[in-house]
C-alpha cells in the first residue's frame, strides 16, 4: 500500500513538472511570436491584374508594411486613413506602362474606389445627398445638373475615343474617362466586399467630378436658365481661397522659393486625401510613344474625386527626381454673366478632367497654358504656374564663383499667372518681374491681373500685381502665419453662422541652389494666431494691392452643391475674424450648424502639421 502511495505522489510531482514546462514552453512561444509580429499604421495595399482574357482581378494584402514586396500587376495601391489623427487619408497609386492606357486608367480607378469607398459615401453624403435634398430649387437645379453632365459625358467621351489615336490632349481625356468608370466600378465592388447597405447613383460620380465647376453652373442656371433677377449676394464678402509666392535670396548663393495656399469651402466638405498617382500613361495608345511628361502628380483632393479641385498640385516625370511645375489655383471674379453667351454645356469638358490632362502633358508653364485653352468653354480660375526646372536651369547658367545671378531671360515664362472665364484664356508671364528683384511676393485672393481683364469681368477696383517689397515671410512657419491671418471662419458670425470658411493650409518651399523641397499641410478651419490681428486689413499688407483681399470669390473646392451662400458685413467678418482663436468643434456648433451634415469627420479640427510619406519613392 505504502509502495502505490509513493508511485502515485512520483507521478504527480513529474506530471506537474511536465504541465509547468509545457506551459513556460508556450509562455516563451507566445513572446517570441509577439517579438517577431510586424507592427502595421492602419495602411491597407491591393494590386489588380489583368489579362485579355480574364479581365481585371484584384487582390487584396490587407494591413502592409513591406511596400515594395507588394506585387506590381498592372496597378497596386496603398492607402491609410488618418482622418481622426490628423485630419488626412492617404492615397497612392502606381501603374505600370507596359500596359495598354485604358487599362492602366480603369485599373487605378477602380483600385481607389475600392479602398476609399466608406469616405466616398460620406462625402457625397455630407454634400451633394444633403445639397441636392434641401428644397425644391436645389433639386430642380440637381436634376437639370445631372441631365447636362450626362450629356456632356456621353458626347465628349464619343469625341474623345475618335480623336484620341490623333490628338494627344483627347486621349488624356479619354483615360480621365476610363478612370472615373474605374472608380465607380470599385467603389461598388468595395461596398459588395464589405456586405455594406448603401448606394450612390451612377450620374453623381460625375457630379463629384465636376465640383469644379458647380459654383458657376448653379450662376448659369440662376442667371441663363431660371431667368432670376439679381440678388443680394456679393461673393465679395464670402470666405476666399488664397496663394501666396515669395521669390527671395538670402545670401549670394541660396536662393529661396515658397509657396503658400488655403482653399476654402463648405466645412461639410472637409473629408480630405493626399493623393499621389503616379500614372505611366503614353501620349497615345500606341505603347510605343514616349510616357508623358507629368506621370507623377502629388495633390490634396476629397474622396470620390480625381482631381484636386482646391487646386494645388506638385508635378514631377517618370524619370525625373525633382519636381519640375507647381499648379496651384483660386477662384477668379467673374461679374459679366454675358459672357455664357455661347457656351455649348452639352460638349463642355469638366475643368478637373482638362486640369488633370494640362498637368499630365505639360513640359512648361507656357505649355500648361496652351493645354488649358483647349476646350475652354467653362471656368473662372486664375491660376499660378512655377517651373521649377526652368527656374533652376536659369539660375545655374549664369552662375559664378560667387553665386547664382538673377539674370533669367525675358521670354522663359518660369513664373505664369493663367487666368480663364468662359470660352477665355489669359496668359501672364511674369519672368520679367524676377530681374534686379531679390525679394519678390506675389498674393491673391481671387482679382484678375489686369485693368482689361477687370473691365471684362465687371470689376471696379485697381489690379494685383507684384510688388518688391521688405516683409517678415522668411520660412514656411511665415507663410503659414500670413495665411492664417488671413483666413476666415463662418462658424464665428453669431447669429449669422455659415458653413464655409478656409478648410485647410499647404506650404511648400524649394531650395534653388541645393535642390531641397518640403512640404506640409494642415486640414481644417483655421484659427489665426492668437497674438496676431486677423482683419482683413492687417497692416502686414503693406506693400501688396489690397483690393485683391476686398474683392475675389469662394474657391468652388467644396462639394456643398446649393449652399445658402448669404453675404456677410464685413464689420461681421472682422469681429468673427478676431474672436477665431477658438479651436473647430461640431458639438459645439449644435445651435449654428447643427443642420450641417459631417459623416466621418472628427468632432475636434485642431491638428498640426502632416507631409506625406510615400510607399514607391522615384529612383534615386
């Protein structure tokens, strides 16, 4: 008995040993296994493949941190939304150009919406479901809205598969086309993929597409179609998009150039992305013609659109290491309704798909300008132009010893201002003004250059224009602080709260003489600082044409299809403006603008600083 006593106590005690091992064992296994787990952010990658036969199949890496093991297909796309972090998502899109144009367009479309399908649903929720939904004008104005953009749609594209063997421009419009079918086409297999309820009806894709062009279709119905007498609204006194240049040399051999800009728009529109599409399209369907000049295009854009529509973008080439245009445009005034007369809306393009074609073909600013032109039916934008490859092919040859020399010639259009009304386009090369100056700005908020162009348009007040000048824009801190100062928050008027403001900041700088650029952007209302004053007539002007800050218009980047755009005293403005320090709240904002739609957007806007770290760097 004692024997068995003590044989069963052994294998207890061993069995207890053997249990505790195997349970170190796994304890040990556990952490190894958590050292060796790879740490993701929240960035999802996909890649599509096709084949004539099979067609388009994609597949989806869930969360990545090993970009460059994604496979290339003929796409792949990586994407992270950051909006409750920082106030952006991230996008960016990669084709490659051994595959036939359409396909590498359809595939990059389809890729996005696929991706960002949720934030699509919102924006077009929180805007043109919300706009179009408010009362009867708006959805007889959404109604005949949809009907010209189908129409339209369909003339233009049947235009563009005809010329685009011949005609390099068309076929870029062509491929605009097959990526927008694209986009629709996954954002449908994203939402069937995620088992989600919900829908967007085929013609509002293009109605996000063509936000560009809203504000001044919705003048044309009011004014050309519904016949309506004037009213009381000044677009004068609405919140207005700005762009700031300064052209400086801090000493013999550092020449300096930055670049400031702030959109503004209907704060249910504030869902935005950085994009980059790096789209290795040909200059004709034929695979054997050279990859257009702009493959590589980085810009701040909305969900759902395939364009910036703020409009800031930075362009580089395929084999090109350093940015060679920056595109960054604004609202221009336009009070002379006369001048629809003749516009055929039926075969008018939307100014994102013409944009993105300028951007993808042109080599120069002059170049931009003359893609521009074509198929200028629509649009009132002034647009500014920097080409950096010229601009430091001018400086390094009449460099010496001692430093680069400012001595560019007159006719290189480095620095061009375009300005476009209907059926108009107007080119300004300002390269003349960059000789003998070492401290150059330029600002606008929305005031044609010239005295002829102002004529044009209905505007009485003096031009913008340049002006050599002592100011404290030094650096990017700078440029951010002269933007703020000069930003407008509706959500402060009081009783008379608006949903519009400047929805974001962006700030470039680019170092002639070492080739070193930075960029940053800052999404959100604005809050100007606190130790600064914010009138619109800060005595920092001084120096700059201040009509260009009493006049100008609305940057039409916000989605908000039929806003009540009422008009605001000025007196109201500054005391709004003055009282801005307070941060963006939507739950502070029940009793003002409670009725505003904001599906996936923070409750508090008060982020900093976000540039963009990309998966697919250019060669090095």
């Amino acid at each position: 008995m004692l024997k068995v006593v003590g044989a069963s106590w052994l294998k207890t005690r061993i069995s207890t040993y053997i249990l505790l091992g195997a349970g170190l064992l796994a304890i040990g296994t556990l952490f190894i296994a958590e050292m060796d787990r790879p740490q993701f952010d929240g960035t999802y990658c996909a890649t599509i493949f096709w084949s004539k036969h099979s067609g388009f199949r994609v597949e989806y890496w869930k969360q990545r941190n090993d970009f460059h093991n994604i496979p290339k297909g003929v796409a792949r796309t990586c994407y992270k939304d950051s909006t409750m972090e920082n106030g952006w998502s991230q996008l960016e899109v990669e084709t490659q150009r051994q595959f036939p144009d359409w396909v590498q367009a359809f595939a990059a479309g389809m890729l996005e919406g696929s991706l960002t399908w949720r934030n699509i649903h919102h924006q077009w929720s929180n805007t043109i479901s919300h706009g179009c939904d408010r009362s009867d004008d708006s959805q007889n104005f959404c109604t005949w809205l949809r009907d010209i953009l189908i129409t339209s749609y369909e003339k233009t594209k049947e235009m563009a598969e005809l010329r685009a063997n011949l005609d390099h421009y068309w076929h870029q419009i062509r491929l605009f086309f097959y990526q927008l079918e694209g986009l629709q086409a996954g954002w449908k297999k994203g939402v069937k993929r995620s088992r989600a309820d919900v829908e967007i009806p085929p013609e509002d894709f293009l109605l996000m597409n063509a936000a560009g062009d809203i504000k001044d279709l919705k003048i044309y119905f009011d004014k050309v179609i519904m016949k309506k007498g004037d009213s009381s609204y000044d677009p004068s006194l609405m919140p207005k998009a700005s762009m700031v240049l300064k052209l400086s040399r801090s000493n013999e051999s550092a020449w300096n150039l930055m670049l400031g800009h702030s959109s503004a728009g209907s704060f249910s529109s504030m869902l935005r992305i950085h994009k980059r599409y790096k789209l290795n399209y040909h200059f004709s369907p034929d695979l054997k013609t050279h990859t257009v000049p702009g493959s590589d295009i980085t810009f701040t854009s909305y969900p759902g659109i395939l364009a910036s529509t703020d409009d800031f973008y930075i362009i580089k080439g395929r084999h090109v290491k350093n940015i060679h245009l920056l595109v960054t445009g604004i609202d221009i005034q336009n009070n002379n309704l006369d001048l629809w007369q003749g516009v055929n809306l039926q075969t008018a393009l939307p100014l994102s798909a013409r944009v993105m074609a300028a951007n993808r073909l042109a080599h120069s600013s002059r170049h931009w300008a003359n893609q521009m032109s074509k198929n200028a039916a629509k649009g009132n934008k002034q647009w500014l132009i920097v080409d950096l490859k010229k601009l430091e092919a001018e400086f390094s040859d009449h460099s010496s010893h001692e430093g680069f020399l400012m001595t560019p010639t007159i006719d290189s259009s480095i620095i061009s201002i375009v300005e476009q009304y209907p059926n108009i386009v107007h080119v300004l090369d300002l390269t003349k003004q960059l000789k003998n100056n070492k401290n150059i700005v330029w600002f606008s908020q929305g005031m044609p250059t010239t005295k002829e162009l102002q004529k044009l348009a209905h505007i009485s007040s003096e031009p913008v224009g340049w002006r050599s000048i002592k100011n404290n824009l030094t650096n990017l801190e700078s440029i951010e602080t002269f933007l703020r100062n000069h930003a407008t928050r509706g959500d402060l008027f009081r009783e008379k709260a608006l949903p519009y403001g400047n929805i974001d900041l962006k700030v470039f700088s680019y170092n002639i003489y070492s080739g070193q650029t930075h960029f940053y952007a800052i999404a959100g209302p604005q809050t100007p600082p606190s130790d600064k004053k914010t009138s619109s007539h800060d005595s920092s002007l001084n120096g700059f044409v201040s009509e260009s800050l009493v006049l100008g218009s609305e940057d039409p980047s916000h989605l908000d299809i039929i806003s009540e755009q009422r008009p605001v005293r000025g007196d109201i403005r500054e005391i709004a403006n003055l009282k801005a320090s307070k941060t963006f709240k939507w739950s502070n904002l029940v009793n003002e603008l409670g009725h505003i739609p904001h599906e996936g957007h923070p409750d508090v806007w008060s982020f900093g600083k976000v540039s963009p770290k990309w998966a697919w760097q250019e060669p090095k």
